[in-house]
C-alpha cells in the first residue's frame, strides 16, 4: 500500500507540473507565431495570387486574424482544450480528419524503421561484442561515425540517385504502384519495395522528372 500511495503522488505530481508547462509551450508557440512576418492570410492570397486588399480581409475574418491578440489566443487554447485542431483552408478538410488519412502510413513507417533499426543494431552490436579492438569492430565504429556526421537530407538524396534514378531498382515516392491491381504476396512486397526509399517530392527540385 506504501508503495501504492508514493506512485500516485508522483503521478499527481507529474500531472501537477505539466498542466503549466503544456500552458507555457502553448503559450511561447502562439507568441513565436505572432512574431513571424506575415500570417495564414498572407500564404493563402500569395498562393492564390488573389491578394486584394478584399481578399486579405475577407480571409482574416474567416480566420478570426482581426481580433484582439487576447481574444485570438483565448480561442486558440479554447480549441486545444476541446481537443480542436481547426480547419485546414488548403485541403478544405479539417485537421484531425488530415491527420487520420496519414496516420496509417505514418504508422507503418515508423514501425519498419524501429524494426530495421533495432534488427541492425542488435546484429551490428553483437558483431562488435565479438571482435572487440580488432578490425571488424574498429570498422563498424568508423562507418558509424560516417553515418552520424553526414546528414540525413544527403544521403537520402544520393540513395534516390543510385537506387531510383540510375538503377531504377525502387520506387521514389508514395505507398504502393498504382494501377498495379496487384494482391497477396505481390501487393506486400510492393508495399516493402515502396518503404525503402524517402519521398521523391522532398527533392523533386534538384533532379529530372
């Protein structure tokens, strides 16, 4: 019972301290978005190239963006605490119904990215454990020093360079091969294929269609 009473006081506790640091996070997200030049209204009427001065007003009353900062910012806690993420104007969708369309994707990323992870350094950590102060394990600790001083963003470039553009061995976006009509196996591998790779559209930009 002790140690019962002692986990809810330190659970209490912990629900005591995040109720003002969620506040204050809350509070620091909304000034640093207040501080940015510019605001929803302006990106929309940029993207549409209708900015008139109409447009921009019509756009910051849709938004609530003519009201008194205290008003604004009442609303936007208002929305956060009635779990509200708002509407998403762009995909005319609202933003919790954006967010389930990806979760699923998202979801099974992820999973294969922790799997793969922890499959290759388990096997990558038990070869070391093995051969420790000799060249496999002085090997393995170089390249992973590669691999953690190289960024992320380039060598997904150069990935999408060699497997997709020159070799064409792997997709370079989306989640399976439309128009494919494929199933069973087929369909799982093809899913498999399509997760290797990161999104094409991060780099379209820099490489030929």
């Amino acid at each position: 019972m002790g140690r019962q009473r002692q986990m809810l006081r330190v659970v209490r506790r912990t629900l005591l301290q995040a109720v003002p640091t969620v506040l204050a996070i809350r509070i620091l997200n909304f000034i640093l978005l207040k501080l940015a030049p510019g605001d929803a209204a302006d990106v929309l009427a940029a993207e549409s190239g209708a900015a008139t001065e109409e447009t921009m007003a019509m756009l910051r009353r849709q938004f609530g963006l003519d009201l008194p900062v205290v008003q604004q910012f009442i609303a936007y806690v208002g929305q956060i605490a009635r779990f509200s993420l708002g509407f998403s104007p762009r995909y005319n969708l609202p933003v919790a119904e954006l967010i389930g369309q990806r979760l699923p994707g998202t979801l099974l990323l992820m999973v294969s990215a922790l799997a793969i992870a922890l499959a290759v350094g388990v096997a990558l950590g038990t070869v070391m454990a093995l051969h420790a102060a000799r060249w496999p394990d002085r090997a393995l600790s170089v390249l992973s020093l590669v691999f953690y001083s190289v960024p992320g963003f380039w060598i997904d470039l150069m990935l999408i360079m060699l497997f997709s553009v020159k070799l064409g061995w792997l997709p370079s976006g989306g989640t399976e091969s439309i128009g494919a009509g494929l199933t069973g196996i087929d369909w799982v591998f093809d899913r498999l294929r399509h997760l290797v790779l990161p999104e094409w559209d991060r780099c379209r930009g820099g490489f030929p269609p």
